[in-house]
C-alpha cells in the first residue's frame, strides 16, 4: 500500500466518486482506514485477474485520484479508522446519451439533495417524476416537452396564538375590503326570501293551486291570475305564502314551518289592514283602483286560509265582510280577474249561508236590496268553464232562496206562529221546485263537471224537502240520498271537481237516514281528504257523525246541522 499504486479505479472507488459529484453537499464520509484498505486491496486481486486490461480514465478522475493518493500518503496513526474526502469538486464529463437541447449549469441554488422531495412542481409531483425544482419552471419538465405548471404556495404552521391574533395590517385591509363590498343581493320577489319560502312557493304552484277550485290542462285562476298579481303586491304574496305554509304544516308539521307561516301570516293580515283603509279614507283616480284587486284577493285568500287551517271560530267573517265590501262598491279594471273574484266569492258566500243562520247572501237580483251591482253580474266566461259549480250556471240562485224559506219559517217558529209554513212559503217553495227539476247544467254531458253538477243539484232538492218537510225518514229523501251516492261513484278520485265537493257530501251525508248509505259516504270524505287535505273536512265529518247519533235515537231536531254546529260551537266555510 505505500509503494506507488498504479493507477486503476476499483468498482467500490468509482461509486464513492459518483455519490460525491452528484450530492450538494460539501463532504462525504468514504468510511475508515481498513474500508479503504480493503477496497484497495480488493483493487490489487483484479488487477491480477484482469492484467493487461487498461480502464479508462478521464483527467479530471485523474486529478481526484491523485489528490486522494495524497491523502493516504499524508495520514498520521491517529487519523485510523477516518477516511474523509473533502472540497471535491465534480468537473466529470458526465456519461449517457448527450441532451438535445444542452441547457445551463443549475445554479447552487436550485439544486437540491438527493431522496423523494415534497416540494417538486405539480406537474412532477403527478406524473411521479424526480423534479430539479428550478423556478419559474423545472428543467425536467422543460426537456420531457411538458407544461410546468408550477409550485404550490408554501404553507407554514402557525399554533393556536398565531391564528388568533392575525398581522394587524392585514386584519385592518381585510375588515376594510369586507365592510366595503356588499355582502348579499335583494331579493328578487318580495315574500320568497328563504329556503323555506321557495318549498312554500313550490308546494302552492304544483299542489295547492290545484286544488281549491276547478282547472283544466294544468292551469287554474291561482297559477294564472293571482300568483302574476302578488309578484308585484307584497301583501298578497305573504297571504299567498301563508296559506301554503298552513296546508303543508297539515301534512308535514315541522317547527321551521310553522315559523315562517306566522310570519308571513303577520305580514299579510298587517297589510292588509293598511290597504283596506287606505281604500275606505281615500278617494281614488282610475289609475289608483288597479291598486284594488290584489287587496280583494288577499281578502278572499284569508278566507281559505281559515278554511285550510280548519278553524271552527268564526275566523273567516271578518275577511268575507272585507271582500263583500269591497266587491259591492269597487269596480277592477281587469274583466277576467273581477268575473274569477265574483264568482269565488259567490260561491263561498252562498255555502256559507247554508251552515249559519245570521248570514244571508249577496244575490244576482235587481228587485233585492241585496243584489250585486250590474258590473259584476255579467260573466265574461262560459258558465261551463267557471272556476266554481252553480254560481255562473244559475243553479245557486234556487239554494239563495231555499235560505231565504228557511229563515222565514225559522222566524215564525221562534215567534210560535202557525203554521209554519204559510201558502205564501208554499207556493214559493213549489216554484223553486220546478226550477231544480228544470234546470240543466251548462257543463259537457257526461264529464266530471257535469257529474259534479248533477250532484249539485240533487243536494240542492234535498236542502229544498228539508226547509219544508218534517225531520223524519221518508221514501223520497231516501231515494234522493241513494241519487246522490250514484253520482258520486261514478266521480274519479282523482279529478279537480273533487275540490268542490264538500258541500254536496255534506248535505247529502245530513240527510242519510238509513245507514247503508253512510259508508259510501264514509268513503267520499276519505276521498276528499286524500285529495285536498283540508282542515275543515274533518270537523265537517266530525259534525256530520253527531246528525248521525241524534238520527239514530229518534231526535227531531237531527234535522237542523245549523243548530248542531252552534250546540258544537262550531263556526267555519263547508266549502
């Protein structure tokens, strides 16, 4: 070992040299005396194996290996068992295939160690390639021909202190910024402001509107008249709201709805308020009266409202005296809405004179103090596509006067004069009789309508024989009933006249003496609530079980459901 070696490069030699022209760092540890020893020891056997074989060596191997030499020659006994090769500069030409596109030296900078690196670009870091890291792009990248698409933002971890208390600076430019730009949009309808008035809308459109008056192809006053109307009026869009929040809490009664229906139910009733006596202090242009319809329509939606809630106390007077005021004394500008308002209002005033007795309605005649005024008694539809039965068609005109009988001899009977029925009642009641056996529906023969209408009109005979005939049965009220419970089966479930039905079920139900006929009437108000779930169809049924008990114990007075709904405390619209 201390003569001159010649000068071979052993395989253990050559990868010491490699691993030190390819790391960053200053210094690299070969490892100890009797390493190196051995490794040259090991050098000699091959040289003896493979004498006369040359390797090739390249002048810059060659100064690395006389500076080594060197450093073997020059170690004291101390320095036995550390080998370190120090300030080696790698200036080999580097082996394999030469580069198309020779680039630069990499700066010191831009070079990193060897081992797998986190911080490479990402287009590296996904194809899982070793990445140079040089910035703005990598090399790898530049000579595989791919876009570099750069380096992540260095994240540095910050504790809990850190995170609390932000640079004060940058919390001020922030704060500043955020209070500087708006933070939310206006609302595009007033009265759609939440989630929860979104499904209120969804649920109107698609389900309720349906089934409050007849419709055909998917369309119905509601969608086409009403909803247009309170996109513009927030009033009635709040009374819109609250009416679908009260029939979809009846099937789903979550706490978020019930919320936001008292809200909007607030909003409508306080604005309506103020429209109704802006209207009675002010006088108003003709352009001013356009103004009017949307607080008729609130009026008469809160009538339903009371009616989907099923409220039993009288709730819906106030609003239908509103709307009876209103109506008799305002003339809108819009023919299609004053004829649609007329007749629903119509149609829910003469029902509800059926089931009160303080309650007479308005009617269409001009000998009648009573009678509406001319502008609204013309219809501009046919009365066989009206939103409602009887009232366009003239069927309700005989259920006007049959009430006007029934409160005469309530009258005589209160002040216990005889008889009861006097000829003049008599005659009166015989007129209105040939009238129904007369009367024909408007509606296309054999339709759902005209079913509906034929039901109408038997109801109608049977609300005519009890204002005149005693409580008691008979073979042609039987008859009748048994008329009635035809129609109804023959109706299909699933039609939009089963949204007026109510009124027919219920008389005729009031007149079912005999109980074979109470299960198909049991039947009907099943069907009924399936398809509109309606409050006030269970507390009609509920009324109309107790007829049944005072029929079956032979009590007289099973006659009077205007008298059994008062004994019930029970005041609400049977429509």
């Amino acid at each position: 070992m201390n003569g001159d070696l010649p000068l071979r490069i052993d395989t253990s030699l050559r990868s010491a040299l490699e691993l030190s022209s390819n790391s960053s760092l200053s210094a690299t540890t070969i490892g100890s005396d009797a390493c190196f020893s051995s490794e040259l020891d090991d050098g000699t056997q091959d040289d003896e194996e493979d004498a006369g074989i040359v390797p090739k060596v390249e002048n810059n191997d060659m100064a690395s290996l006389k500076y080594i030499k060197e450093m073997s020659r020059s170690r004291s006994p101390d320095d036995e068992g550390t080998s370190v090769i120090a300030g080696l500069t790698d200036t080999r030409k580097r082996r394999g295939r030469p580069r198309k596109n020779p680039s630069a030296a990499l700066n010191s900078d831009n070079q990193v160690g060897k081992g797998r690196s986190k911080t490479g670009c990402i287009t590296c870091r996904r194809r899982k390639k070793k990445c140079d890291e040089a910035r703005p792009s990598c090399l790898n990248c530049r000579k595989n021909a791919v876009i570099c698409e750069g380096y992540r933002l260095k994240e540095f971890w910050k504790g809990g202190r850190q995170r609390a208390e932000p640079n004060d600076s940058y919390a001020g430019t922030v704060r500043k910024i955020s209070f500087a730009i708006p933070r939310s949009l206006p609302v595009l309808v007033d009265g759609i402001e939440t989630e929860v008035d979104r499904r209120f809308l969804d649920h109107f459109v698609y389900d309720l509107s349906g089934v409050l008056t007849l419709h055909d192809n998917n369309s119905n006053p509601f969608k086409d008249l009403l909803l247009p109307m309170a996109t513009q009026h927030k009033g009635l869009m709040h009374s819109l709201m609250a009416l679908s929040g009260s029939h979809i809490i009846a099937r789903e009664p979550e706490p978020a709805f019930n919320e936001r229906q008292l809200y909007h139910f607030d909003a409508a009733v306080t604005t309506l308020n103020a429209d109704i006596k802006l209207a009675i202090n002010s006088d108003r242009d003709t352009h001013g009266l356009l103004v009017e319809d949307p607080t008729v329509a609130s009026t008469i939606v809160h009538c339903l409202i009371c009616i989907c809630k099923g409220s039993t106390n009288g709730e819906y007077r106030m609003h239908m005296n509103g709307a009876r005021q209103l109506i008799n004394s305002r003339q809108s500008s819009n023919p299609e809405f004053r004829e649609f308002i007329t007749e629903f209002f119509q149609y829910h005033d003469v029902c509800n004179s059926l089931t009160t007795l303080d309650r007479r309605p308005l009617v269409v005649d001009d000998n009648d103090d009573r009678s509406l005024p001319n502008f609204v008694i013309n219809p501009a539809i046919q009365p066989g596509a009206g939103a409602m039965i009887g009232v366009l068609d003239g069927l309700f005109k005989f259920i006007t006067d049959i009430t006007a009988l029934r409160d005469n001899i309530r009258s005589r009977k209160d002040a216990g004069q005889k008889p009861l029925v006097p000829y003049e009642s008599l005659a009166r009641a015989v007129n209105i009789d040939v009238g129904i056996h007369a009367w024909d529906p408007a509606q296309e023969p054999n339709t759902p309508r005209w079913i509906a209408a034929q039901l109408y009109r038997q109801c109608t005979w049977v609300y005519l024989y009890r204002t005149i005939q005693p409580s008691k049965p008979s073979p042609k009220i039987t008859a009748a009933v048994d008329d009635g419970l035809e129609y109804l089966r023959i109706m299909p479930p699933g039609e939009s006249t089963q949204a007026i039905l109510l009124l027919p079920v219920f008389i005729l139900s009031c007149a079912a003496f005999q109980e074979n006929q109470r299960p198909d009437l049991e039947k009907a108000f099943d069907n009924l609530q399936a398809y509109s779930n309606l409050g006030n169809i269970r507390i009609a049924r509920q009324v109309v079980r107790r007829v049944w008990e005072m029929m079956d114990s032979g009590d007289e007075r099973s006659w009077d459901w205007e008298g059994i709904m008062t004994d019930m405390g029970i005041d609400l619209l049977v429509t």
